[in-house]
C-alpha cells in the first residue's frame, strides 16, 4: 500500500479531523483481537464507557457506536423524535447543512434558522433567535433544537451555554442536542453542566483516533424521550446498549480493535488533564490565526468570541480558486488541508490545529501555506509563519526563566 | 492494557469470528489515518471496492459501510422496502431470530417459517416450503425472502442456489436478501450465479479483520428497489454511497484503517485464490466433524450436506452445562469457544474453524476441548484429537511423496 | 515480505530459541526510534539496567551490549584474559564447541574436557572432574573455567552451584565464566549466590526478544581481572559501558527499538515474578517429555536431573534421518523445530518449549511432530499427544475445583 | 513507556542520524521474529545481501553485523590488520578521533593527520597530504589508510576519488578504509568505482532504520588481506560471514527483525532510485544553510565543495553556549538537534537533514532553532526560517506550472 505519493518524509495532516494518530493509539488498535463476549472485553468496555463519560463531562450513559459520526447523527434524531416531528435547526455550516438534510430523509420537519447567504456560516448560533422562535411556538410543536457546537466547515464555535439559556428562559421543553463531533476534547464542552440531552461525538478528532467509532451522550430526559419515539431503529437503539453497556459488553459486535484506541486515547487525555488539553487547543488557535492576519487574509470566523480552537478557515481574495491552492501545497509540500464545504466550496480552505499536534508542526503547516499562497500569486501583506513564530515564542518567554537553567 | 489474563503464551481465539487477524492486517490497519478526500484515498478506495466484488463473486456494486455486521442488516432492510412490508423470513438460528426481530423493530411484518423447538436449528433452509409459501401468495403482497447463508449459531451453512430456484419456480417477485456475514471468504458464495438482490457480509470472519466495516452486495433488481422503498434511511442509504464510491470515495466518513486491512487482506485472500481458500475451509470443517464424532458427541447440524466450513456445533450430553465447560477450557487452556446462542444456551458450543487457521491450530484447540471436556466430567468415547491428527496426516499422505524428497 | 510460505495460520516457532515474541514486545519495538543523547533515553537506560539485574539475580553491573549473542561470548573472553591463557571448558555439545573454537581463534589456550563422542552431550558439566582438574593445576595456570549452563544444542542444564563449589574447594582462583543465553529467564540463575564471575545472556531465548542484543553480567572480580586483561578490545570493552551506563547512557550507539521491547519484556516478567516463570517452563518441560516417552523415543539428555526447561533433545530410531522428519513437519504443519547440531547431525530434532508459550501452543507442538513422525515412517509405542494432554489435563485438576465454580 | 515528556505531537528527531523511522519500516521490524535456519529466512537473506550492495554500489561482497556502526570500525581493522600495524588517519572530527582511539585500544600504531586545533575539523579529507605523507612511507610500513566519508560531529563530506588517486599516484599498497557511516544512501559513495577496500556503514542513517545493525563492503584486496591479518577476531571475522551469506544465512544469529526493516528500507530507496534519493539530500542541504546564512551564523564546515548533505553545523557566537540553546529548543519546542562532541563541545550544534523527511519538517526545525536562538539571547541576522521558504519554493516554481493544472 503507497499511502503517501510524495517521495519521502511524514505527511503533514492538517484537515480539521481526523488529525495525525498518535504512535502509541496505532500500536494499540493493532492489538489482536480478542473475544468481544470473553471476560478481559468486559474490563475493558467498563474502561472506556467511564473514561468517555470524563470526556462529555457527564455521568449519565454515553454510547458508543461501531460506526463513523455521522451514524451518531443519526443515532440521536431515531431515538428520541416521531415521524413527522418539528425541530429547530440552525445554519451554521455545511455540517448543519448535512444534518438538517438528514433529518429531512429520516421524515422529519426540520426548521431551518439562518442568515442570508454565507452570512450565518461566520458566526456561532444565535441563541436569542432560538429563544425567540420557541417562544413563538407555544404549542409546543418544536420537538428538538439542534445546534453543531463546532462548526468543522467553517472554524465556528457556539456558546452551547446561552443556547441552553435560551430553552430555559422560553420554558419550551424541547431537547437540546448537539453536535460536538469535532469539539469533543478539543473545544470545552460540558453535557451535564449545560443541559445538553444528546451530545454526538466521533472518534477522529480530538480523541485523536482513526474514525469508526461515534457517541451519544445521554440526558436523563433524552432517554425518557426515547421511550416514545415512533422512528423506526434497530442498529442506533440506545435500549438495549444501555443495557449491554451496564456489564461492559454490547448487543451486537462492538468494534474491537478501535475501542483499544479509545482505552489508550483515554490514558494519555486524562493524565494530562482535559484543562491542560483544551488550553493547547486554544492556545494554537491564537498562533494560527496570528498567522492568517499576519497574511492579510481574513478568517471565515466573524466573531471573535467565536474563534474555533479546533481549525481556522482562511478566506481567499476574490479570484482566487482555494482548492489549486490546496491542490499545490499538497503536491509540493506534501500537506493536507480542508477544503472549502458547501456554499463556501473554491473560497476558503480550512486548516486543523487539533489533536496530537504541537508549535513545530502548526509552524511547518503555515510555511506550506505560506508558500503555496505565494507559489498560487497570491500576494500576502507579510509573513505568517514569523507572526506565528512570535507567538508561540513570546508565550513560552514567562516559564522559561524558571524551567531552563544554564 | 492487558487483553489476556493468562499468564503467558498466544490465546486461541477459536470463536466463530472474530478470529485471528493475521499479522500483515494487524500491522495494516496501525499505518498512518489518511485524509478521506485526498488523493491517495481515492486509489485505495477503487482498490478495496474491486476487490471485494471479486469476494462476493459480483459485477454489482457492493456497498462498504463504516459500521459493524449488524448494520448491514439494516441497511439491506430499509433500503428496500416500507413500512409494514411483508418479509418471509427462516429460522435457522439465533442470528435469523435475531434479524427476525429487527425487521419487527424496523416496522416491518416478517413471517417467520421454521419448525417446532430447535429442529430447525439443526438444518439448512428448506427451500421446498419457501417455494411453497410463495406460491400460496399470489397478491405478491411478500415483499422478500430473507435467509441466512451460514448460521453462526449452529454451523448449518443453507443452499442458496436452491432458494433462487424456489423462488422462480414459485414466479414471485420478492427480493432475495442473504445474510453471509460468517460465510463470506469461507463458504462459497456466488451473489451473481445465484442470483441474491442483497448479500450482507462482515469484515471479522472469512475477510480476516478486526469488527467495524461490513458490506452490501447489491443486484440491479435491489437498486431498482431502493428507489421506491420508503423506509426512513440516511446513513445507510444506497444512493449516496453508489454514487460517491464510483471515484473511491465514500458520502461520509468512513473507517480508513480499516479499510487499509480490507485492502492488505484482499491481498492475500485473491493470491492464494478462492477456491483454494474455501478448499482449506472444507477440509478444515471435516477434520473437527471427525474429531466430535471420535468423542462420541453430537454435531449440531443434522445434515451432512449442510455442515459448515466455518464452525462447528458441539451438542453436550444432557445435564451437561455447556458454558461451564467454555468457562473451565477459557481458564485453564486460554481458548475462547462460542457460547451456545438462544435456544441452544447452555446446550453446545461452537468451535470456529474459519480465516487464518491451520491444521497444528485447530489441533490445539481440539485438545483444549477434550482436556476441558474431561475436567468437567464429560465422558467421551475416544480420543477427538487423535482423529483429527489421523485425518490431517492422511489428507497429507498422499501428496507427501511427491513434495518432499529425503 | 512473505515470512510464511504457508498458505495460512500462524506459524509454530519451537525452536530453542528466539520463540514466539509477544505482541507487546514486537509492538514495543516499532515505537519511534528517539535520540540515545537525550534525556528520555537516559529513564529508559537506568529501567532496563536495573530490570535486567532482577534477572540475572545479580547486584552488580550488567553489560548490554547492541549484538547478537555470540557477541556476547566473545566480550566474556577479550575482557577478562590475555592472549596465549588457559581456559578450562566443557564439552556439553555443539554451543560449547563452538565457544571452545572462538577461544582459539581469539589465541588463548582452551582445554576441553569431555567424554567420548557424544557421551558428554548427554549429561551435565561434571563438577567433580573440573575441581580434580583444578587441584591439578597447582601453578594456577588456568585463567577461567568456562561452562554452559543450559546446552541449546541438547537439552541439558548443568548444575552452575556445584561447579562454583568445586573450584572453591580446590581453591583455585579461576573465573567462573557461565553461558546462560538459552538459560536465562527460564532455566533458574542465580549469578550472585552462585558466585559467577562473567554470565552470558542473549535477547531471543527467555527474555523473548528478536534477536540482537547480548549481556554480560560481572562481578567485581571480573571487573578487576578485565583492567589488566589483554586481548585487545574496543567495542567489547566494559570499562566505558559500565561508566556510561551509571547514568543511563551508551558509550556508542546502542540497539534503541530493541531496549523498548526488552523495557516491555521486564514489565511482563517481573509482574508474573521470576519464580512463577521459571515453574511454567519446569512443567512445561515435563509435559514434553511425557509425550518423548509415549513415542517410546529417547530423550537426548540422559540424566533425569539435568533435563533442561526450555528444550528437549528428541534422538531418532537407528535409520532416521531427523532433518527429513524436521522438512516434513515444516512442509506440512507449518512448525519449526532446532535441528540436530554438530555431532548430532541428522540424529536428533529439538522441541523449544520456552518464552511466550503455553499448553496448547505445546500441544500442536507435539501433535505436529507425531504426526510428521508417522509420515516419515517411524513407529511410535503410542500417542505423544495422549500423554501430554493427560499431564497438562492432571497437573490442572488439583487446582480446578478450586478456582471454577459452575 | 513514555518515550517523549511533551504533553502532545510528535517528536522532531534532527539529530544527524537516527533519523526518523519512517512508518513502514516500523511496521516491518515488529513483524513476527522467524527461524533463522528455515527457508524463509535464506531469501530474505539473499534480498537483503543483493540490495545493500546496490547502496553501497558494489559488486562484491557485503557483511551485515548484528550489532550497531561501531563495531563495522572494528570489524574493518581486526580482519585486515595485524598488531603493531601502522595506519594512517586523518583529523576530520570527533568521529575520526574516537576511530583513531579504537585502532589504538586494538594495539595498532595509527598516525593521525591533522591540522591545529579545531581547522581539520572545517574542512575535508586533505588527499595531497596523504600522497605525500604515502611517497615517503617508502618502506610500505603503512598498511591502511582509514578516512571518515561524512564527518557526522561537523557536517563535512570528503572527497574520496580523491584519496584513492592519491594513493595511486603514491604507488602505494596501503588499503583504503572508508567510514560512510553518515554517508551511505545520503551522500554518494561509490564503492567500487572509487577503489575502496572497505567501506562501513551503519543502519540509523541514510537507510533510515533505528541503530542495530552495521556493514562492511568489502574489495578482493581487502578479502586477501584478511587471510593474513594476524589480530584476534571471531565475531566480526568476514570469512564464515561470507562463506555463509553465500546461500543467505549467517554463521551466528544474525538480528533478524533488523533485516525485515532493512528489506523495507531497500525496497523504499531502490523504488526512489539512489541518485533520486541522494538529490533530495543535496536539496535539503542547501535549503537548511540558506537559513544558517541570513541567521548571520557561521557553518561549521568551511569549504563549500565539502558541504554535507547529511547534517549542517551551525556555530554559536562567542560566548553562547550550544548545549543550553539546544536544551531550550528541546523542552519548548519538542525538537532534538545533535550536541557538539569533542573539541566542538558548547561551540556548534547540528542539523540533521537526512533519511525520511521533507521540507516542511526542516522547515519546522529551522523554526525551533530560530525561536530557541532568539529565546537563548543570541542575536540573529534576519530569518532563516524565511530564507529557506524562499529555497524550498522557488526551486520549486519551474516544475510548478507544468505539473499543476488549475
């Protein structure tokens, strides 16, 4: 197998997931399988159905799924909703796009909040309209809001928080669920705390695995809710995983060999501490972006309470193709980017700061697009690479006094 | 993490699949995640999607979905058919029980043909009462015949052939879909000669991988179905997936690395040649029928023209707990057995006998049964290990004189 | 690569050495190779160091050494002697002739005591006929007496205490030097009470390891002899590895990738504990030999005292050429065995039964050989196999009852 | 086993050799260790043998140690040499020094040219020096002349033609040693075109493989030689090597999961073709000391025809200290640069540029020296990260606009 084309050297893996797989998660999922009805599978489904739940910030039941994220998409709306059902959806991206197209094939009637244009596509989810709409509705017939917490076409993320509020403060019962897939351990995200009652998560982003595995995390009220959901469901029944998951095991085969990721995922994420994780996330969000106004470039984020700690979409000027930008930069500098989604498809490319990453590897990033934006005629107001060379720099002045002795 | 209790030593994992991955897959599936919009993706998509029509013995498309076997039930389900559909269903086992009842979650009216107790447990689909059945249904209102090819429950492997011919002899319209999820790569299986609408397979039994991908092999006459069948459906919805798969990419996320071993595991299996690979399962299933009948036990499947090339069922005399005898042969040998599935619990267990085995491995399996079987107070008539060693030497003798010179 | 000609299965590595290596370990090796200057390196140095002290039972220093075992043998050698000393050796078969060669090559002046033919590679070093060699050697002329602790090429595990307390009751001051490379972490050592000066160890026997590094652990009288030994050395030299070591590193580059896999193999041993692991290969050793027995087959070690725990000498019938049941069992069964070496050429075939094993790998093991056996020709008294199982089966029972309940 | 204390990403390995491991070489070593004496092995043995004579571009035999580079020197003396014997070496750095030292630990008379202090190590081989210093050996009293091919403590690759045209005009029989250590499938080094009599290399450079194994290529001059040579030797003697690599074996256990990742590493370079390989080696090079001028800091080597494409060393300003830049680059930016040795201690640190990289990886190492430099307090010319963008793209620009098609 030729994974690589270019002639030598790593790969440099800058999509906004799924990111490079640490060395240590690769060894794991090539452990031998193992019987997944055996007593050493029990130990370790009770392993990792606990430490995802530290991850969702829940202590209410996650599962998880043997299949990619958008099967958890899935998952959420057939366990919980009617044929038929009202819910209230909002265009943040492509993402929500896709979502609210599921919902459509799956027979719901799902409403559509948005801005003209792309405008919504710029920033996080506007929860006063939310609060609004649902006030409007007070027959109640709005049976769900879904909300994407990180938009991944865009580098958008939405306070999931005010969002919540907002239910509230309209007394309307709806569930609140909420796509985290690319937030998850990345961006801060607090299911229990924010009332979330289904937060869907994938493995190929901040859990830093290969995809294959996806998340449901429960709310009492979402379970109570899934009791009565006409939607037909098999293979997403949350019922019967409850109950399996109880002892370690599930209804049907598990995934076995990414699950030993997820065990390993877990180990070095909660040894360092998920406060630790999510300010590096943030922290190479603010170098990225150093970098992009350094370009002159904007970023498709508008709001800067917004800013995704997970990716940065960087706008081209106008005339400029993003993907032959993309398309050199990978073939010359062996460097994968996100390609602009949906309604942004040629504008913008997307750049990934997540996972098992460090300052080097985002400098070695911005230099392939630093290059490659010169290489396509793209003129740049100054350098990037030495704005986000300052920055990870001048962060690191404070401790360095203290750690390094001479 | 520490995946086998035992103090030293490779575990025999000799359950009906999972079983064990080769080293090449393993060390396949842990190469770097690569973007799924990539270039080189592309490659290896067209590569596997070849590849594994040529498993399925099919010019069709043949769908890979990112999600365990139990999926891809489903997905031939909802493609296909609507609310309330009738669906003529055989009970062969524990798993067409189990498929059975998903078809009865999914909305969908399935007719269960069988016979009293488990007799029909014991053999293959009885394609004269399908006939039959489908000939009394001039309406047509019975949308498909749903059968399963190689019942992982009891190791009875069903003759398709003789369904298709049942059911053009009956002039019905119904689709024929065939679970082959434990025979695929192991049990001959003709999807085009035999004219199945839907096949459904697995990665983790003939293919040799760890739980996660499986497929659909379609027919045109199922495409044709799909298009009106109004089951709710996205994940699993055919069109997307035809259509992305054409230039090897998928509609959504799907499981790179596992699809790396797909590949490496092709690779093997289309060297070595499918005949010679279901030939090596044949005389396999032979060796441990002779060791079963050494032992004076029953095998499971009652009809010698059924028996599986995949697993073996050993019935256990009666007030035998067939689980404690599992459980002694775990803890003692390090060999994990399936356990006896719905009806058949506590009654037998299955030896797998399937993917990347060899004579000295099933050897050692059957002596771990025999010693375990002893310790549990079994009598048996003889020795099954010495049978086997006297069916796998003279299976050998022949050839031996022409291949070795001393 | 194509590693196993055989179609499928994994293959039986029996030979004395290097056995199967666990998953963990070959796992362990692939991790990224680090920098050998830097200070992760110097953690990892210091745990090995320390760990592989634990195995040796020895307090004092433990050379590690980036070469394979005979490496090993040869820096016992240049370090501690001069050219033109006598060394006093044994001939316990072919790896004590081969050591025996080296010393001459190197120009020292080894005597070789033995019996006729191949009477002295059936049994273990003979204390009393090297402390009556010793008493001999009133001007001290010989240097070192240099002895196998577990022969490879036969089978046979000498008693290392008695020769300590041989030379001590001679008063003779040579050093003790003591080959225990197939020995090591199966057969017990005890370099420190036993009062060895140089004990020779290798990475592909009980430390189940590739092959490709070797150990020499001192003691402060060897170190003493090796300031005014004088064979020239350089790469061999203790004198910088032993002042590198102190803090973790190499004076050169030492074997990285396989450090991680001995750091691994530590882990495993010194958690099951030393005494656990070397009563598994003494009761594996005995299940081996019950089934040599049963054949009504000789057992090349001829006193029942020395029978070593890592491999059993099988001697052919007058007639047999073991090289040809060896290509047989290889062909057929896909199972390597050691073959005879030096003057047992063609007459004997050896079973490895040490590292990461198990009951039923061991099994196979036999039934691989009787059944080759039978189609080379041979007759057997009966069923190797048999036997086997009845010891492991029995061994088992006492604590059965014990541990499982139904 | 945590090989690397940052919090997250990968480790960035310059050092000028390990390298790092590229993935499928990883992947190769930790396959399952085979039979050293079985058929298998004689081919990969026969594969690797023929491969790494086409590195070393040689017709004639090849030696594979199991054991690490430094051994490969003492092979080359103690199989051609006899003690006493007079060689002649050459000063080019700390590696020409250690080698030096080892000829007289091994009680040779070794005769080191060189310049004053620390000059030789600025420039290369210097071959009218040896002419001379050869025609005045009138009596032929010097049996060998052993020069470093690339000097890894300094970055300087000597001309080799060069010396051995010397030695012929000299008409003198002296055997020409080569250390290419650092040089072999990175810098060109023709073996037999050159006339050199052995040529030693090692694993952990240009083959991109960890540590472990060494080489030594041989001439029919140097195969005569060693039948005379009079040091002791055993481990490293070429003649049973030969006599047994003839049909793909080694006379002791060679380190066979080594030999996997060397079969890998062949297949990569020969796919690449060598002088493909060796062109990317000069292209990195050049891009890395673009950076080290606009620093304004001064190269290490000073002659620009001897600029290795394997590693550059850059000096401090006086008064800075290298090792405290290196630390800092180290614990803030996850990168490992290689120490000044020797006489160079605290006064330069080095770049490799070597094996499986690419540009961006260099260009990230350019950033962490840049930013560790500033943090360190030197004061740096201008941006050497920018100069080297400005290399890596515009040597690019010409392919760009017929290979990408926007």
């Amino acid at each position: 197998m030729q994974l690589n084309r270019h002639p030598a050297g790593r790969h440099f893996l800058q999509i906004p997931g799924p990111g490079p797989v640490p060395d240590r998660i690769l060894r794991a999922i090539s452990l031998p399988t193992i019987d997944h009805r055996g007593p050493e599978f029990g130990a370790l489904g009770l392993k990792v159905l606990d430490g995802i739940r530290q991850i969702f910030q829940t202590r209410h039941p996650v599962v998880i799924y043997p299949a990619s994220g958008t099967g958890a998409w899935e998952a959420a709306l057939v366990n919980t909703l009617s044929p038929g059902d009202a819910v209230l959806m909002v265009e943040t991206g492509h993402f929500a796009t896709l979502w609210k197209k599921m919902a459509e094939r799956l027979g719901l009637a799902p409403e559509f909040l948005g801005l003209p244009g792309t405008e919504g596509w710029r920033r996080g989810v506007d929860a006063d309209s939310i609060g609004q709409r649902l006030r409007a509705d007070s027959g109640h017939r709005i049976q769900a809001v879904c909300v994407v917490h990180n938009e991944t076409s865009t580098g958008v993320t939405s306070d999931i928080a005010a969002v919540r509020r907002a239910i509230d403060a309209a007394k309307h019962p709806a569930l609140l669920m909420v796509d985290t897939i690319s937030g998850l351990a990345s961006a801060d995200y607090r299911h229990d705390e924010w009332g979330v009652d289904v937060g869907i998560g994938g493995s190929q982003k901040g859990l830093m695995l290969p995809p294959g595995i996806s998340f449901n995390a429960l709310s009492p009220k979402a379970l109570e809710a899934s009791r009565s959901a006409a939607l037909p469901k098999s293979f997403w029944a949350w019922d019967e995983m409850v109950e399996s998951n109880r002892s370690g095991y599930w209804p049907y085969t598990p995934n076995t060999n990414l699950l030993y990721g997820l065990s390993e995922s877990l180990d070095m994420l909660l040894a360092e501490g998920l406060p630790n994780v999510l300010a590096r996330h943030r922290r190479w969000g603010e170098g990225v972006r150093a970098a992009v106004r350094a370009w002159g470039l904007e970023i498709q984020c508008a709001e800067p309470a917004c800013y995704s700690p997970v990716l940065t979409g960087v706008v081209m000027p106008d005339g400029v193709d993003a993907d032959r930008v993309r398309r050199i930069i990978h073939e010359r500098f062996d460097l994968s980017l996100g390609t602009g989604l949906g309604k942004l498809k040629g504008r913008m490319f997307r750049i990934g700061h997540l996972g098992d990453s460090n300052d080097l590897t985002l400098l070695a990033t911005l230099a392939g697009c630093e290059m490659g934006l010169k290489l396509a005629g793209v003129t740049l107001a100054g350098s990037g690479v030495q704005a986000a060379m300052d920055f990870f720099a001048s962060r690191e002045q404070a401790d360095a006094d203290v750690k390094v002795e001479s």
